[in-house]
C-alpha cells in the first residue's frame, strides 16, 4: 500500500528545507508546511557513490549548495526503495543541472538516451571538472555493477 506522499497527483511540488545530504544525489527535507522529513533522490542524475572517487566531493558539492536551505522539490516518480524522484531547486537553479556542471555528477542515461543533463556534462567533460578530469571515471553503475554498494557508515 502507498504512502499518503505517494498518492499525492504528479508531477507535485512544495517548499522545503534541506536538512541533510546523505550523498551526491540523495537527500532530506523538511516540508514548510509541515510532515514528515521526506528522503529525495535527484531526478535526472547519477553522482558517484559515496565509497566511490568523487564520492564525497560530490556529497560536499551539494551540501554546500543547499543544506539548511529552503528549496522547491517537483516530484515526478517515486524509485523501488520509496524515495521521490524531485527535480530541486534553489534560488530558481536547478541543483542537478549545478552538479553535473562543476563534474560532480553525470546525466542519468537510458536505453540510447543522454539524459536530461547531456549539455552540460559535455561542457564539464571538456573543461576537465571533477570527476571528468580523468576520461577513465568510472559511473557509478558500473561501480555498483563491479563492487557492490557501499558498506553503511
């Protein structure tokens, strides 16, 4: 059975403030109108694990972008382990879209799409931005593919 947050119509979308980032594309908030802190994952990328190269320059990218800053989260999907699938934004700036930008993440890519984040990933490839400073790095599907997850803290 769904959650009352996952019965809510999509896309939806509601003020909130970071009150913790767990990794490059995960994190919690905390409604302005109240609720339970909610767990987000961003929609339309993949940062590296935080086990990971790049792991936790990733996790420190984002945290210094919004912890304990109030943002608008557009929820489109919730993923297999209950976490909305939000496109977060700050201050009219697409937080993902800033990740992938300064090399802390890459484009989510399906089937032969790019992703969402293609543009910009190809700007951060080509001025060598973190985790693209290499042209080895290894995704983090892969990573997982070959290493499993990362042990919990």
């Amino acid at each position: 059975m769904k959650s009352p947050v996952e019965r809510q119509p999509l896309p939806w979308t509601y003020a909130a403030r970071v009150t913790r980032v767990f990794d490059g594309d995960t994190l919690w908030v905390k409604p302005l109108a109240g609720g339970r802190y909610r767990k987000l994952r961003l929609d339309g990328v993949d940062a590296p694990e935080i086990c990971q190269s790049g792991g936790p320059a990733a996790r420190a990218a984002l945290t210094a972008l919004v912890l304990d800053q109030v943002v608008t989260v557009r929820v489109r999907a919730f993923d297999d382990y209950g976490r909305a699938l939000a496109q977060v934004s700050a201050g009219g700036d697409d937080m993902a879209a800033a990740l992938v930008r300064s090399g802390h993440a890459w484009s989510a890519r399906w089937r032969r799409s790019l992703g969402p984040y293609a543009a910009e990933e190809l700007q951060a490839r080509a001025e060598r931005k973190g985790v693209f400073v290499v042209d080895s790095a290894e995704t983090p599907r892969e990573f997982r593919r070959r290493h499993g997850p990362c042990p919990m803290p």
